[in-house]
C-alpha cells in the first residue's frame, strides 16, 4: 500500500466524515462509504454504484481499503474456525470464530503478541511486538465477514458477538480499541448492541477509568486469584494495580454503563491445585461481594508452553457448587471449544507463528547452501 493513501478502514465514522469533508465531499459520502465497507462487503471504489464517478475516481487516488490478509485457516471438530492474519513484518494474529445456535462470536486480536505475560496464557509466551491499528483490528472482523458471510446464509449466521480477548489487552491500545467500537456499533457499518461487544481486560486501571461514561460496551474483568499475593503470580500487572483499584475502577464503569446491565462478567481460569480450592472459591466470593456480577469458569486449557493442568471436573465442580449453592452467585462453567486447533482461551499465537518461524529459518539454511554451492562451482571462498 502506498504511504500516500489513506486506509480508510482505520477511521472511524467521525474520522471518515471528516476526511470526506477535506477533500470537498457532503458528511453524507461517509455514511455511503461505511455502508458498502462493512454491511456489503465492498472494497473497490468503482464498485459503489450510488457514488458519482468523479469522486469514486478522487478516492482511487487518495485512499484505499485494505484489511490484513488471512494466511492460514483451522477448523475444529466442534466447528470453531480459527484465522491467522498477516498484519506485515513478519506478524501474525489470530482471530478466531465461535459458532452457535442462536449467535455467531468472534474473538479479536488487540495486539501483536501481549506485554502483560500472564503466567498461564500462551499469547504472552510469545512475546510483544506491537499495537494493531485500527484497520488491523477491525479488518479481523471484515475479513470473518467475508467468510461467513455479511447477511445471513444457508452455512452460517453474520457474526452478532465481538469479544476482545484475543491476543493483547485492550486497553493498552485503548485509542485504536475505542475506534474500533464505534465501527461495531454504527448502525452504518456493523450495526451491533452494545451488549454483544465485549471489552476484556486484565486490569489496566487508568485505562479503564479514561473510557468510563465514554464507551459503553460489556466488560470482562480477567481475575483469575481471589487474592494479591497470588494475582501477583498469575496476572503481574496486579503488582501496579491491586484488587483494590482495580474493583474500584470496575465498580465505576458498570455504573456508568448500560450495556453491562449492572454488572460486568468474570473471567476465572481454574488451574489445577492453584487457584482452585473450596477455600478459594470461599474467598472469591468474599471479594466479589459487592461487585455485581456473573462469573465464568474457565478450566485451563493445557499447551506445551506451561506447567499448569487443568483441574479434575470433581474440583470444578466443587468450586462451582461453593459459589452458587452457598452463596446464590450467577456462574458458568465454560465449555471448552477449539482446543484441537489451538484456538481455545490461553492457546493463542503459538503454533502459527512457530510454523512462520521454521518456514523462515528453512529459508534460510537453503539460502546459506545454495551460496556455499556458488562458492563452490565458481573456486570463490
């Protein structure tokens, strides 16, 4: 793509406005060009009929429309298909959709790898690169558009949920994250409910409490420890910002939102021996008290990268039966979709980037041999 044009999948509908009236267009272009983008699918200017030709031909030249490309593509027995995208540089992301009767979930990367290293998670194995742009991210959700289609199909259901828990955290991109929302919800591109886009974070307080009153979207709180000292292991942005701070800044974004409908969803992997007692689920209980909220547990989902195990379904049920017959608390027990493809919670970003890496690598000891046998054939060390 040409540094000179603009990838108008990294605005969002303010931005898009903005840039039509820039270069002498009515605000109305912009509702136009959303609407061919993101509910027809459309990318190619001279395919927008219901735009006069003279701008379509203005657009060619200043902008473009241009998602990462989907490189690879992994279907489970369950029916959970999982996408790696290329986003330059040598980076993948993985985006990964979640079918079911009654609605249609794709889960989004927010980052190139992730900076936060939970203890038991395979995307912070991998390391941290970088944030995706806005059209990195979004164009996640056009590319699955495509595949599954925008409207609904004989095969499959247009994508109705977006969940942020994908390789990243959120809301260490937060700029680019909150473009992203407003394309979701824009009832001229994807035109989704707030209810059925979920922001999830691992704890970023400032972050958390800059977007409170200013997006209203469902939350996801990433806990994992009903405590400090052992958040701090499992979840190490704990150490800067405690349970504490962090229920309080919870607190303060379910009050001023009307998508979570008074209470935000907790996200609990269980690990086996870890985090996973009745006295634990004791605790848990004790420091949610005064957060309304639902709570899913999450049994771990083993990969080579960790140690952890996931806990015995006697131990899950036991942790499940102290928070909801004790207690009276709202808890799922998640069930555990693609995990034969590495696309279950945790397993991200490991296998397809290993994959890139050796093909690289083969790469290159080919290269070296083949100008050993240069050096060879022509007597030149």
């Amino acid at each position: 793509m040409s540094e000179n044009l603009v990838n108008l999948m990294n605005l969002d509908p303010d931005g898009l406005k903005e840039f039509c009236v820039a270069h002498g267009e009515k605000p109305f272009r912009a509702t136009q060009i959303l609407k061919w983008i993101y509910q027809w699918g459309v990318v190619d200017f001279d395919e927008m009929s219901n735009i006069k030709k003279d701008t379509r031909a203005m657009l060619k030249k200043v902008a473009t429309i241009q998602a990462p490309e989907i490189v690879s593509e992994q279907k489970s027995a369950d029916g959970t298909i999982k996408w790696a995208l290329d986003v330059g540089d040598g980076s993948l992301v993985e985006t990964v959709l979640i079918p079911e009767p009654d609605r249609n979930t794709l889960c989004i990367s927010t980052q190139v790898g992730c900076p936060v290293k939970c203890s038991f998670c395979r995307t912070g194995k991998s390391g941290y690169s970088r944030n995706l742009t806005v059209s990195e991210i979004i164009g996640q959700v056009w590319r699955a558009a495509t595949r599954v289609g925008f409207s609904e199909n004989g095969e499959y259901k247009p994508i109705s949920n977006i969940v942020m828990m994908g390789m990243g955290e959120p809301l260490l991109n937060v700029q680019n994250v909150l473009s992203v929302t407003k394309i979701l919800l824009s009832d001229n591109a994807f035109a989704l409910s707030k209810r059925r886009v979920t922001i999830s974070t691992s704890g970023i307080v400032p972050a958390l409490n800059k977007i409170a009153g200013k997006v209203d979207v469902a939350l996801a709180l990433s806990l994992h420890a009903p405590n400090d000292e052992l958040r701090d292991v499992l979840v190490p942005v704990n150490q800067k910002f405690p349970l504490k701070d962090l229920l309080a800044a919870v607190r303060n974004y379910i009050d001023n939102s009307n998508a979570n409908c008074g209470r935000v969803t907790i996200e609990y992997v269980l690990l086996d021996h870890v985090n996973d007692s009745t006295d634990q689920a004791h605790e848990l209980a004790a420091l949610l008290k005064d957060i309304p909220c639902k709570i899913n547990l999450i049994p771990f989902n083993p990969h080579e990268d960790s140690e952890y195990k996931r806990p015995s379904n006697s131990r899950i049920d036991r942790f499940f039966k102290v928070l909801t017959e004790q207690y009276g608390m709202t808890v799922i027990t998640r069930t555990t979709r693609g995990d034969d493809i590495a696309a279950a919670c945790g397993q991200l970003a490991g296998q397809v980037q290993q994959r890139r890496l050796r093909g690289l690598n083969e790469q290159l000891e080919k290269l070296k041999d083949t100008k050993i046998e240069a050096k060879v054939s022509t007597g030149k060390e």
